[in-house]
C-alpha cells in the first residue's frame, strides 16, 4: 500500500507499507520522493529515489512477505532502467506534449507576418510560450520525471531533425 503525506506546494511524499489482511503494519519504507515497486521471484523489490534529477535510487529493499532487507550495493546499478520502466507512460506523455508544442510553434513561425495574421500569430506565440511554462514546471515539479532524460530525448530529437534536414538539403540541390 502507498501511503502519501500532503504536499501542497510540491509533489507528495511517498510510503511504502506491507500489511496484514486484517490492516497490521508488517513493514514500511521511509517517506521519500519516489518509489518504484518491481516484482520479482522472492517478492518485490521498492526502489527509492530521493530527487529524480539523476535516477539512481538512494536505497534499494527488498520484502519477502517478512522483513525488508536493504539490497542497495547489488541492485543500484539498474534503478536508471527501473525508474524508466516505472514511468515510461509520464515519459511518453511529457515527449508527445513537448513535439505538440514544437509543432504548434513551427505552425505559427510559418503564419505571414501580415495584416490580422500577425496579431493571430503573436497571441499563439504567447499561448503556446504560458502553456509550456506551466508544463515544464509541472514535470519539474509534480511529475517524477527525470529532466535529463527528457533533455536527453531532446537533444536526440534535434540530432535526427538536424540530420534529417542536412540530408534533404543535400539531395533537392
């Protein structure tokens, strides 16, 4: 079970908890930033992350029904894939809406700069320029969403466009 303390101002801090059928607290994790329950063999392994920034888990333990026993030193290695797994949806969904904003920004720098257009064109500009602030700082903020694996995607997006558009080049000429 999760157990979440309010965090009004930021994302809420998590808590694992194991408990018995009639509600008997077995064991629990430490409130922390985030956590990630994988299930294995023996059990489930939770991964603790402390910020997202970098995702490498903090503490790594495992439960086998018993006890939590800390395995940190041999599973460390993986949580960066762990925390990815555990989140690829908020990943798929933070990349689509950054490629909706690229797409709605190069749709409006193609508008004519004439005549009712451009005052249509700079109210898009500042839509589109609000509504990514308060996405960027949701994923920031909210979301436990590594931004270097997003800046990641980003700079393996612009690669290929730049790629992509240096071969076009090459061949219309």
């Amino acid at each position: 079970m999760r157990h979440h303390v309010d965090g009004i101002i930021a994302a809420d801090p998590d808590s694992i908890q194991f408990r018995l059928p009639d509600g008997t607290e077995i064991a629990h994790t430490t409130h922390i930033f985030d956590t990630v329950v994988r299930p294995v063999a023996s059990g489930v392994e939770i991964y603790q992350f402390r910020t997202t920034w970098l995702p490498v888990a903090s503490r790594v333990d495992s439960f086998d029904g018993y006890e939590l026993k800390d395995i940190t030193s041999s599973r460390r290695g993986r949580s960066l894939f762990v925390h990815f797994a555990g989140h690829w949806v908020g990943y798929l969904v933070a990349v689509g809406f950054a490629a909706l904003f690229v797409v709605l920004y190069l749709g409006l720098r193609a508008m004519p700069k004439r005549g009712w257009r451009a005052a249509l064109r700079w109210v898009g500009f500042a839509f589109i320029s609000f509504a990514a602030f308060i996405f960027a700082y949701d994923v920031l903020v909210f979301q436990p969403l590594s931004p270097l694996v997003l800046a990641s995607c980003v700079a393996i997006c612009a690669a290929l466009y730049s790629f992509i558009r240096r071969r076009k080049h090459a061949t219309v000429g």
